[in-house]
C-alpha cells in the first residue's frame, strides 16, 4: 500500500492566508523496487485527463498519477456549469408513458405550440446554466426532420422541427446546449422478430405471467409493426461505409463534394451507420453542442434482441465534430451519479479506475455506478485497473415522479429542489434537473413556480458570502469549500475550524471536496474566521475560495 501523504494547511480565510501544505514522509515498503531506468514508469507524471496505469508502476506511482489526473478544457467548463435542466419531450408526452415502444403513429405527437422560449425562461428562473433535451428517446422517436427515418416530427402535424426550435431559443437565452439521442431504438426492431416477440408476450399473459414495461407497451399497441428499417440488432455485416451517407437529393451533397462539410469513412453495420448519420445531423445542423447525453438503457435486451454499438466510432467522429463536447458515459467525458435521485455520495471522486480503455465502451467503470465506492485509494490501486481518468458525476432526477410530464403528477417543492441541489452540487456532481413540457408545449405553471422559488433560494442563500455583509463576527450555518479543479482532485480528508469567542473549535469534517463540497451545520455558528485543515491528500492540495453561507433569514 502506497503511503498516504498527510497534509496539514490551515487557511484563515478573514485573513486571506496563504496555504502552506507541510508533508509527513514515510519509508518506502522493502518490498518495493525503484523501476529501471529507460521504463515508462520513470518518466515524470504529467499533468493528463488519462493515463495509462503501467505494470511496472508502484503503488505511490499509481497515487500520484490519480493526483495529476485533470480536467479537459470541455469538463472543466462543464463543471462550472453546475445546473443543467433537462428536457423530455416526445412520443411519450402524448402517450402518458415512460417507455414507447416504437411502433406509435407519428401523428399523435401534436404539440398545440413549441414555446421554448417559455422554457428557457423557467430553467433560468432555476438557475440552470445548460439545458439539455431528449432529441430521440427509447422509442426512436425523432425530434428534427432526419433523412434517414420516416418516424419523426417529419410526419406530425405542422412538422414541429423541436430541436431547432429549443437550441435557438437556449442560445437567445445565454444557455449551454446538450442533446440526448438514445442509443437503443424501438423503432428500428427487425420487423419479423419484433411480430414474433408480440406473440410470445401474447402467450405469457394467457399464462398468467406478469409482464415486464416494453412487454406491456408493446402489447398495447398490438400488430402494429415498428416504425422505422429494422436496423437494431438485425445482425447485418459490418462494411466500410461514408458518414454522412448521403440520400437521393440531399441538400448537403455539394458541400461534401467542395469539403466544406467532413466525411468519415467508417466499418459498421447498418444501426451504427444510422447512429453515425444522426449524430453527424445534429452536430452540423445544430451544433455547437457542449454535453452528448448517451443513455445506456435496453428495453429489449431482456426479450434477446441487442445491438452491439461501436462506440469508438462514436467518439471518434464527436471529438472531430466538436473537441469540447462532454459525452456522458464517453472517455474524458461525464458519468451517471449510480442513482435516479438526484443525490451525488458523500465521497464523490472525480477522477476514476478503469479496467478497459474508457475510449472503447459505454462507462467503462470496473464497479459498477451504483457502487457506494467509485474512486478510493483501494479502487485505484485494484491489480486490475490499467486506466485512470477524469469523469465528474452527473446527479439527474425528475421534478415529477415521472420523466415525462403526466397531468396527474406534482412537481417536487422549493425545499426539496434545495435539498437535492445541496447534495448533488454540494458534494461535486452536476445537478441534472428533469422538467418536461407538457402536451400543450409549455412548462406547467406549477413547475415554474416551484423552480422559481428554488432559484430565488439558490441565489439568497449562496449568491453572497455573509463575510461580504458587514464586519466580523459572521454568522452561518453552511461552508463551502473548494477544490481548484484545474490542478485536480487530491483532498482525501478534511476539517473546518472556527474561531469562536477567541478559541478555535473544530465545526465541520469531510472527505472529498473536488469542484465544490457543502458542509451542513446543525446550528448557525457565529466566528470572527474559519480555517480548513486538510488532513490527508494524495499529493499538495490546490484549495479554491472557501465561502460561508445563511440559509435561514435573519
């Protein structure tokens, strides 16, 4: 086991202190020997957002290439993003499900309007700094007029062309974009397995058997075939292919001839060439695009009908379309918070362990998301791990019970938004809030007034540091304290000190800190300065501002 390196800095925020880390060593096991000269494990550790973890590495190795993991240019500002709101809207909003199957009429998706303008007016009043929608969900249902489905706004009433609609109204509003385009597809089932799989589930409910949700989607909407080719795990060859594949009358062809527009040559069966072609729509129809939102959800793999993707492909032509765009679930990207509640763990690690290259699957994560452990020193130091990298947690929950909106559903209250932006962006995740328009094509008027109320709380309570309201002493009930990301994520353990009637008191601990950690206090304290200790680290710590907070009005 590699030493940990103990660090004790004490910073007197009245006073503006410097941080002046002082370093405990320790001997170095017998056991282990310095690696020959000439090996990659002498060279010295850069600064990277990945790195490989090398057989010849020593545990103390390991640490310190997890203490020199940072941030891409694209996360660290996505950190910085801290609110992203998130937007379902399709299929399932006219059909009150949470799941479609796929097979649905495309003309039932019939919005009375499209105010997105109403919506980037609710998300700012949350404080939402980027906004993100469900430009396909799991159904295949396609938000913009595609050239390569039939099962699209295309074929609604007006042909609403949404996601158009919503990045011009985000960018008007001063709003990052991100864009969600499910890699599972109901509507692209094989045709003949999918009338096959209908019988079956036919059989199991004269059975008695109970159904799972696709089961009873699909059941509902009967004989009806899927809507679009049958391109999702139909077993096609994989061949070289060009993206964008260019359809009779295409609009772009002249720009693809002149080489205004990219090509790729790619190898891929007939699914990843259509995930290809729409990603290769909306980065150049729609772009820029900070945040790729890559749902790893099969509502099918349960019945025996999978896809396997080519994600390196994916994030091939992504990064050549857009270097600075996070892909959730992607390498260097951003990762799911292992929950659907909105709350990120007391220990939040931002830099993670890998056992494959990160660039070649969705995740990746040895552990699994949901695991209370993501990125301790015993994971790092797994004799499995061969990759390391930066992948801050996204929390995202829904403002309602459901992801789409159900008339007959209540949006969550002001305190608890509050609670949940406490422990998701308090504890170094990205809070990702769900608040899905409804039929009409306009936020709930419920929902504007709870995200309102959140936002006014948000920016009371945290929009100023108390030291800023007048002279010491200074009464609060919340510290925030900060990381400098850019160097890294290192502080393992940590206190808060107060001075309290001329005598120091230790009022708050912690773990991890990373973009930001929010301590809670049982009652306000009342201290002329505060002091962070770091107690344990995996290399010098960086600290960010450290800030003081009422929640209560005075």
């Amino acid at each position: 086991m590699a030493r940990r390196t103990r660090v004790l800095s004490a910073l007197a925020l009245a006073a503006a202190a410097a941080l002046v880390p002082v370093q405990a060593t320790a001997q170095q096991p017998a056991h282990q020997r310095p690696a020959p000269p000439g090996t990659p494990c002498t060279a010295p550790v850069k600064p990277a957002s990945q790195m490989t973890v090398e057989s010849c590495d020593s545990p103390d190795r390991i640490i310190e290439k997890a203490a020199n993991i940072v941030p891409t240019p694209g996360q660290l500002a996505w950190q910085q993003r801290e609110v992203t709101a998130f937007t379902h809207f399709g299929m399932n909003t006219f059909t009150g499900r949470e799941w479609g199957s796929g097979t649905e009429d495309e003309k039932l998706f019939a919005p009375k309007a499209v105010d997105a303008d109403q919506w980037m007016r609710a998300y700012r009043a949350a404080g939402a700094e980027q906004v993100m929608l469900t430009a396909k969900h799991h159904d295949g249902f396609v938000l913009y007029p595609s050239r390569y489905t039939d099962h699209s706004v295309a074929l609604s009433p007006g042909s609403p062309d949404v996601v158009a609609a919503y990045v011009k109204a985000a960018r008007k509003a001063g709003l990052k974009v991100g864009l969600y385009l499910s890699p599972s597809d109901g509507a692209e089932l094989p045709h003949a397995w999918h009338a096959r799989w209908v019988d079956e589930i036919r059989a199991k409910q004269a059975e008695g058997k109970p159904l799972s949700l696709p089961e009873r989607m699909a059941l509902e909407d009967g004989d009806r075939a899927p809507a679009g080719a049958g391109r999702f795990g139909n077993g096609s060859p994989v061949t070289e292919r060009t993206i964008p594949t260019l359809v009779p009358g295409d609009d772009r062809a002249a720009a693809v001839r002149s080489g205004r527009l990219p090509t790729f040559r790619v190898k891929a069966d007939d699914y990843d060439t259509y995930y290809l072609n729409q990603l290769y729509e909306l980065f150049t129809q729609y772009g820029p695009i900070e945040e790729l939102w890559l749902d790893g959800a099969n509502p099918w793999s349960g019945s025996g009908i999978t896809q396997k993707y080519d994600v390196k492909q994916w994030f091939d032509m992504v990064k050549a379309l857009s270097p600075n765009t996070v892909v959730f679930q992607g390498p260097q990207g951003v990762r799911w918070v292992g929950n659907e509640n909105g709350t990120a763990r007391e220990t939040e690690w931002s830099v993670t362990p890998h056992i494959t290259d990160p660039w070649t699957g969705l995740g990746s994560l040895p552990n699994d998301s949901t695991d209370p452990d993501i990125g301790s020193r015993d994971r790092i130091l797994d004799p499995a791990v061969n990759y390391l990298q930066w992948y801050p947690a996204e929390a995202d929950v829904s403002i309602r019970p459901g992801w789409f909106h159900h008339q007959d559903e209540q949006p969550k209250t002001p305190a608890q938004l509050m609670n949940l932006y406490e422990k998701s962006v308090g504890r170094n995740a990205s809070l990702l809030l769900n608040v899905p328009p409804d039929k009409d094509g306009r936020i709930d008027d419920a929902d504007v007034a709870s995200l309102t109320a959140f936002g006014s709380d948000v920016d009371r309570i945290y929009g100023t540091d108390v030291r800023g309201q007048g002279p010491a002493p200074y009464t609060f009930d919340r510290i925030a304290v900060r990381e400098d990301i850019r160097h890294g994520q290192r502080v393992e353990r940590f206190a808060v000190e107060a001075r309290v009637g001329g005598s120091w008191q230790r009022i708050a601990e912690g773990t991890t800190i990373g973009h930001r950690r929010i301590l809670f206090l049982a009652a306000p304290v009342t201290a002329t300065s505060v002091r962070v200790k770091v107690l344990e680290s995996r290399a010098a710590p960086h600290l960010g501002a450290t800030t003081l907070h009422l929640s209560t009005t005075p």
